[in-house]
C-alpha cells in the first residue's frame, strides 16, 4: 500500500539577485547553468519510518530560482534496493510532480511524503527539477537524494537529512 502527502513550500531570498521582466536568450542559459550546478539545489529524505511517521518516506527538494519570473517543479519518485541485482530500481508509481509556482529569487523547498507497507525495505528518492517560461523549458536537471542537508524543512526527527531510508 501506498499513500501520499504533500508537505509545506519553504523559501529563502538569496542576496543580490535581480529580477529581469524579459530575459535574452544569453541570460537564460546563464541563469539555468548556474542553478543546475548550485550547491543550492539538491534532494533528501528528511523523514525515515519514525515513532511519528511510522512506515513513512519523506523526500524534500530545494532548488534556487533563476532571478526572473519562471515556473518551477519538482518531480520526485522512490527507487528501491534490489538485493539480487544490488541496484536501485525505480518503484513504479511513485513519480509525483510538485509545482512552486513562479519566484524570481530565493531557494524554494518542498517535499512529499509515500506511506509503506511495514518491512517494505530500502528506499531512495530521485528528483527531476524543471523551470519553465511561457510553457516553454527553459532547462531540467535530476538529483538523488543525499545526507548532511542540515536546511531540510520537516525533518523527523528535526534537522534529518539522508540519502536513503529503510522500512523496517
């Protein structure tokens, strides 16, 4: 069994940075370069099959805005460990899309949550993050969960930041 919940937006302004009411074609690949390698931008499990959210996997993205008005989203899915082959596999039917909305500035997070059966097993999260003008993509780029994200909103307990979580 699987179950869902979307967990609150969280955004930070970052310092210095303009807002252009049209960018030039220059600008733009600038500005999605710069977010695509950021230090900013990552993806984590902040909640793992606590005494509070039993059974729970908990994944939260951050992603920095552009500096001018684009749509942002996150699509997040689960992967789980095959022990057989020693790989991740994608969990069918996990893949959410998270929409922000349309900030100029600051870094943006928000998360979900995936209910699952009890010894369900080893789990991690991939994140697609896409920004986008005008309906058109302006650039995407993918991350996997990692640790040691001490920014992590909604973290059980407080401050939990991994990059995988085991359903015991």
């Amino acid at each position: 069994m699987l179950c869902l919940t979307i967990v609150a937006l969280m955004t930070v302004p970052l310092v210095g940075q303009a807002s252009a009411a049209t960018p030039s074609g220059s600008q733009i690949r600038k500005a999605v370069s710069g977010a695509k390698r950021s230090k900013q931008l990552w993806a984590t499990v902040n909640v793992c099959d606590t005494h509070r959210h039993p059974d729970t996997l908990g994944i939260r993205g951050q992603v920095p805005a552009l500096g001018f008005s684009s749509s942002i989203s996150i699509a997040i899915s689960v992967d789980f460990w095959n022990p057989q082959t020693k790989r991740f596999k994608p969990d069918p039917g996990t893949r959410r899309l998270i929409r922000l909305g349309s900030p100029t500035a600051g870094v943006h997070q928000q998360g979900i949550t995936f209910k699952f059966d009890p010894h369900a097993g080893r789990f991690r999260g991939n994140a697609t993050f896409m920004w986008k003008r005008g309906g058109k993509l302006l650039g995407q780029t993918d991350r996997v969960t990692t640790g040691g994200h001490r920014d992590a909103d909604f973290g059980d307990p407080h401050g939990f930041s991994a990059a995988t979580c085991t359903i015991r």
